[in-house]
C-alpha cells in the first residue's frame, strides 16, 4: 500500500464569473516516507497540481453558504476530488469540477461548522497496489470520462435546463474500467459504451418544430448544436462523426454481426485493425476517443 500526503495551498477565490463561484487551489503531493527526511529526495517525489472547484449561484443559496463557509465546503470538496481521482490512478496537474443543482444534493453535504479553517489543511490518502498493470490506462480514463460527463450536465443544466447525457443503466458506467482479455469481454463492454455515447436527453434540446420534426435523438442534438454555436461548426462535426461511428458499432456481434452494415466503417474511422487481436488496447481506443468526444462537447458549451 502507497501512502501520499496532499498539502492544499493558498485556496483563493477566481474572479465572479456569470452566476457561479471558483475556488482555485494549488496542491503539492508527497509520497508520505519521503517527508522529514532528505529535502532533495522529498522535492523528487513531490507533484504539483491545480483545481479549481465551482458552484453555481443557485446551489449555493441553497446550501446557505456566505464568506468563510463557502470556502471551506468547496475545500473540503477539493479534497474529496483529489482523493478520489488518487485512488483510481486518474490524478492529472489540473483539474476541474463544478457543481450545480443538476449533480448535487439538496443540502450541503459537509459540515462546515465542525471544520476549524485555521487548521492547517493537509490530509493523507492510502491506496492499495495495483496488481496488473494493464488496466491502469482504462481506469484512468473512465474516471475523467465520468468527471467530464458529469460536468457537462452540470454547465448544460444551468444554461439550457435539465440533463443532456443520460444514463441507460447504472452499470454501464461501471463497465467502463473493467478488463477486456477476450471476445466476450470485448463484446460487452463495447456495446455497453456505444449505448452510453448515444444516450441523449432530447427534452432539453429546444429546437424549431420545423427542425426537430421526425428526428432522433443524435441528430436533434446535430440541430441543437449547429443552431446555438454557429462559430463552433468543426469540432461539431467532429462530435457527430464520432457519436455516429458509435451508434454504428452498437451492430456489432452479437447484437448483430461485425458483417453488418456499418460496422467495418466505424472500426476504420476510429483507426481499428479488423479481425481484432488485443482486445484491452483497442478498448482503450474507444475510451480514448469517447474522452475526447465529450471535451470537445464541454468546451463548446462551457463558453456559451
């Protein structure tokens, strides 16, 4: 078992931006045996990192927060973040959460009369060793790809009202860290990420009648998309190009066949050999592309 010692350092508030609150912390972690000793091999096993942790207006009226209060809450929530991005092995220099009505709970999780603000704020995080290597890679990915969906819903509610990823099955996000050794495995969790991907909450998208007339819900969100960011139509069509490959693959074996009309296409389009020899690679490619699907989708809507 690893031992890491994060120090947070100097919270302070971002400029007010629109109806919404940023604390910006910067934090150093230390691999725990290395502190007190030899300053040069502490420095050596010391990362340095950024988070900045958002609440939106609504969310914190709700949760009565004002001046010292709110600040200790979005710390306390930092360190929530920190420690669970250290225990799934996702932890990246800078990292971003928001939260809103639309991922929050009613009332304030955390009792902030109980935290001493003067205290200095360090805390520890344990996290067993990992036994096979190979997964790393996976987790790591499906943890941001569960940060990033959930802080587009978040930004979406606040702007346009209700969720715009949702959520078929609760496992399916579950399915996206395990292993893929075989076939079946491979089969699987493929089919649970396509219909992840192509999940879209069409009640949000406010589009003409005459636009949004017979259409499903991925080209609803196309309309959506192209009607509210004009200047943004090149990462948009690359959003759709890959939400479409997606909902290719989802004909894939054994839903369907890998004969099946499309479903060669979209191994080509995500730059996959076909027949498959690697099972875990290639899910990485799909996690990988899916990641960079939904930063695409948040930074256009994130500065709407």
């Amino acid at each position: 078992m690893t031992t890491y010692t994060v120090r947070l350092l100097k919270p302070r508030f971002l400029p007010v931006i629109g109806d919404k609150y940023d604390l910006e912390i910067n934090y150093e972690i230390v691999d725990t045996p290395f502190i007190g000793k030899d300053k040069k091999e502490e420095i050596d096993n010391t990362l340095y990192g950024r988070i900045v942790v958002g609440i939106s207006g609504t969310l914190q009226s709700m949760w009565q927060l004002e001046g010292i209060n709110l600040k200790k809450v979005l710390v306390e929530l930092a360190k929530k973040h920190i420690t669970n991005k250290l225990l799934d092995g996702s932890i990246t220099e800078k990292e971003e959460i928001l939260h809103t009505t639309y991922n929050s709970p009613n009332e304030c999780p955390i009792s902030f009369y109980e935290i001493d603000y003067h205290q200095v704020s360090s805390f520890t995080v344990s996290i067993p060793e990992i036994t096979d290597s190979r997964f790393e890679s996976a987790v790591a990915l499906s943890a941001n790809i569960i940060d990033l969906r959930d802080n587009i819903n978040a930004i979406f509610g606040e702007k346009f009202g209700g969720r715009l990823l949702a959520l078929p099955q609760e496992r399916a996000l579950n399915e996206l860290s395990r292993q893929c050794e075989n076939e079946a495995e491979f089969s699987f969790r493929v089919v649970s990420l396509c219909s992840l991907v192509v999940a879209i909450e069409t009640k949000c998208l406010k589009i003409s009648d005459n636009n949004g007339k017979n259409l499903g819900s991925i080209d609803k969100l196309g309309v959506f998309l192209r009607t509210n960011f004009p200047n943004e139509s090149t990462s948009i069509n690359e959003i759709m190009d890959s939400i479409s490959a997606y909902n290719q693959l989802r004909r894939m074996y054994p839903v369907h066949t890998d004969r099946a009309r499309g479903v060669l296409e979209a191994y080509n389009y995500f730059g996959i050999e076909y027949p498959i020899n690697d099972f875990q690679k290639t899910w990485e490619i799909l996690l990988q592309n899916y990641h960079k699907l939904l930063s695409n989708l948040l930074n256009i809507i994130r500065d709407f």
